[in-house]
C-alpha cells in the first residue's frame, strides 16, 4: 500500500513516520519501506481550502538498493565433519536460483554436488532453500533452511534419500547488490549403507541418517 504524506521522524535503520494530510500518524517500520519518492508540487496563488501538509521531496531510502524485490543467485561452497554413527565428512557445491520475496525473506531451488570423502560417494541433490535476514546493517544474523531429496549418478540417478540442512550465521552486505554468507549448518542425509546384521551372520543394506556438522560460504549476486 502507498501512503501520501511528510516525514515527520526518521529514526536511522528503525522507522519513519509519516503524517498524512488529514492529520493520521503512521510509524512505519524501515524493513516495510521499499520506496520513498516525492510528487511535483505545483505552487498556486489561490489560499487552500484546508490545512494540507507538505508532500515529500524526491528521496531513495538509502539502503533500498540493497533489498529490491527480484531474482537471486547464490552459490555455495562448504565442507561438514561427520557426526554420529554414521555420519560421514562432507564437500558440497551449492548453486541456488531464487527469489527476493521482501527486504529479507528469500526463497529458492538449490542443486549441486555432494562428495562423500571416506565412501568417495557422489550425490546430486534437488531441495527448496529458505533465508532470512533479521536486519537492516552492513552485518545482519542470518536464518537458513533447506530441505529436498538427492540422486545417485553411479547408479543411474536411482533416488538416494531425504536431505535436511538447518544453518544460522551472518550475511555482510558488499558493493552494489552483492553480499556474502556465512553459516554453521547441521546437515543429515539419507543414504544406503550396507551393515552387519545383530550376531554377525551376514551382511544387508540398510537406510540410516548421516549427520554432519560444517561451515559454509557464499556469494549472493
């Protein structure tokens, strides 16, 4: 929605407030605010019918550049420690296409390469990312969740198991529109072991959850 008013206080990375001509007050928060631009005031000599406040001059919130609604690009690089019974060490590759859904919500679809360094397995996984960036600063806590589904290439894309990856860390605004992440994540994959069956008899395959706990960055442009 648009309102039509004066600033009548600006509170630096917090909020603004508008006073319209009919005397409403409106705080709004600086995370709501995607434009603030001016309309030309034409300058008459007959006296106003009311006591019409001022329309605001021509001004860009200075940080909009940074949180324009519109496509996205990130790309990843990460590497995880094993955690648990079957956890395993983990290289990833990320590249994720999204969206800019607000100043600081941002969704996307995600692929890339998953290396498995002891088993010296390869993964490619499909999932749906999820980020959120708390504030309006140069540094600002960021909020990360992707969940999907990876495929197997040595066995014919033969479908592997669930992908689940939680992460929370920073993200630091750089030139233009560019900004890079950082993040600690738990990541935990399904995959198909092959396990010793209780008293040692033999052998089967089994799904079970590997877990692992890493650092990951990247370029957002």
């Amino acid at each position: 929605s648009k309102i039509k008013g004066m600033i009548t206080e600006f509170v630096p990375n917090v909020s603004d407030t508008i006073t319209t001509s009919d005397g409403s007050i409106f705080v709004c928060n600086i995370g709501d605010i995607l434009k603030i631009a001016k309309e030309q005031v034409i300058l008459s000599t007959i006296p106003p019918k009311n006591d019409s406040l001022p329309l605001l001059p021509a001004l860009e919130h200075p940080q909009s550049a940074y949180f324009t609604k519109g496509y996205r690009g990130i790309v990843e690089l990460g590497y995880g420690l094993k955690s648990g019974k079957y956890g395993l060490d983990v290289t990833n590759f990320n590249f994720v296409n999204g969206y800019q859904l607000s100043n600081r919500m941002f969704v996307g679809l995600g692929t890339g390469i998953k290396y498995f360094n002891e088993s010296e397995m390869t993964l490619i996984p499909l999932y749906a990312d999820f980020k959120y960036s708390f504030l309006h600063q140069k540094v600002s806590p960021l909020l990360g969740f992707s969940a999907g589904f990876s495929f197997n290439p040595n066995k014919g894309f033969e479908g592997e198991g669930f992908l689940f990856n939680p992460s929370l860390g920073a993200q630091i605004k750089g030139k233009n529109k560019m900004r890079f992440n950082i993040s600690l994540n738990y990541q935990t994959q399904q995959i198909n072991f092959i396990v010793l069956e209780p008293g040692g008899a033999f052998f089967t395959n089994a799904i079970r959850f590997s877990e692992s706990a890493g650092l990951t960055l990247g370029v957002v442009f």
